[in-house]
C-alpha cells in the first residue's frame, strides 16, 4: 500500500488529496453534510471527499444533484444498477466467499458501499457533463485498456483483462487491477477491518476481468446512469474561476471514477451474492 492511499483510522477515512469529513469545514462541511443525506449514508465515499479540495465546484454540484440523488430518481437507479449486479455474480464464475463469524460485519460494509455507490456515480456522470473541455493532468489517470478492448473514448483500464502481473501487498495488487489511480474504499476498508477475507475475496474477483459478463455489466450500469443525469444542469468548471491544472486534477478524479464505480457496484454484489458464514 502506497503512502498516497487512505487509511482506516478510528473515525473518517483519511487520505493524501482528500479533505477527510472531520476536516471540513465552512462551504465544504455543509455540501458533505448534504450529500450524505442524498446517498443515504453515514459517510462520504472517496471521490467526494477528493473533490472536497474544489469547494466551489463541491457547492454547485451538491446544489444540483442533491435532489436527485436523495429523490426517486436516484432510489430506482440504485435499485436497477444493484439487480444487474446480482445478474451478472449469477452467471460470473467463482466460489464461495467464506467469512466464517465475519460474514454478518462483512455483509453490512459490503451494503453500506453499495448503498452509496449508485448515487455516487449519477453525481460523477453528471459532473462530468461540466469537463467537456479538460484534460485529464499527466499521471492522474490509468494507461488506455489494451489493443481491441471496446470501451469509451479515453475510459481507463479498470479491471481488463490481460491484467498486470500479481503485484505484493493486497491493496496495491488491487489498485494495479483497477487501473492505478486509486484502492476502491470499498477495498480498502475490507482489508483493513477483515484482511483475511479481503485476501480470499479478491483472489475471486481478480480472475473475473476476463469474463466478458463482469464488462457488460458494468457497461449497462454506466449507460443507465448517463441516460438518468441526461440533460441535468450541471456547473462548467471552466466558469468557477479554476486554472487549467485544477481543471486537469478535476477531470482526472471524475474520469477514473466514472469507470471505477460502475465496476465496483458489480464486484460488491459479486461478493454478497457469494458471502458465506461459519
């Protein structure tokens, strides 16, 4: 694990880049504050509290999109995306994911995630509408997928197969598979609460970047959430008064994230789909 990832602590999740939730104050600890609310949770997913650095950017779009997410529009999407996730850990192969005594705590983190990850990304795909013209900063997003992968125009390589050779250390074998920005919370949390059964959870989900099933699925979650946000007003995060590097940072934290939470909403309704207990 890389010094630049966040780390379980007692209490908010910390990170380099990251305004953590009990750091914020002023504009910022309110949009936090509004968007918990709106993604039903008690905490703030990582993306959001990256953009909690862009405290204009974090006020306009929490304006927006608050209504949305916390709305009925926001519950169906959550509903939808979660039931194509079941569908594909149904025809995806794999094991069991024995938690033993565990599977009960792992089963609520895995909820809590997914609770909020479907109304994260309709926020980030919003969001994205106001970056049209920015380019991602140097360093800030994966290297393209592979030769003959079809995906979006300029998408980073989450989870494709080939995948990088096994790298040591869990949290930076799985940041390497998902293209190398960033560990998914998700991820990091598990490892950090259950490394045991992060160590077992992973060496199911790493051979899923194969199987064409997992890419379909995350697709049709990325299109649903595009066709929900379509037409929403969304701030131009030129017209915010930020220079040419904030505008790069921004659209490097939203383009990887576009992908990664699509990906991460399949993989966690993988593991509960495969979750056993003692």
């Amino acid at each position: 694990m890389n010094a630049g990832d966040a780390v379980i602590v007692r209490g908010p999740l910390r990170g380099s880049g990251e305004v953590a939730e009990d750091e914020a104050t002023g504009a910022v600890a309110d949009a936090y504050a509004r968007l918990r609310d709106a993604l039903g949770v008690d905490f703030l997913p990582t993306v959001v509290r990256m953009l909690g650095r862009y405290d204009r950017l974090l006020t306009a779009t929490t304006d927006a999109m608050a209504g949305v997410l916390g709305g009925p529009e926001g519950a169906a999407f959550a509903g939808a995306a979660r039931a194509r996730g079941t569908e594909a850990a149904e025809r995806l192969p794999g094991g069991a994911l024995a938690a033993g005594a565990a599977a009960a705590d792992v089963r609520v983190l895995l909820e809590r995630y997914n609770v909020a990850n479907p109304r994260n990304l309709l926020l980030v795909t919003a969001l994205s509408a106001g970056l049209a013209d920015a380019e991602p900063a140097p360093g800030t997003t994966p290297a393209p997928p592979p030769a003959g992968v079809a995906t979006a125009a300029g998408a980073p390589a989450v989870m494709y197969a080939p995948l990088p050779a096994p790298v040591p250390g869990l949290l930076d074998d799985i940041r390497a598979c998902h293209g190398g920005f960033t560990v998914p919370g998700m991820w990091r949390e598990l490892a950090a609460s259950r490394p045991a059964v992060a160590e077992r959870a992973w060496r199911l989900v790493r051979p899923l970047a194969g199987e064409d099933e997992l890419h379909a699925a995350i697709a049709d979650v990325a299109a649903r959430a595009a066709a929900v946000v379509r037409g929403q007003a969304m701030p131009n995060v030129a017209d915010l008064g930020y220079d040419a590097e904030a505008q790069a940072d921004i659209a490097g934290i939203v383009t990887w994230f576009r992908l990664g939470i699509p990906t991460m909403v399949i993989e966690i309704e993988y593991l509960r789909h495969r979750l056993r207990g003692a």
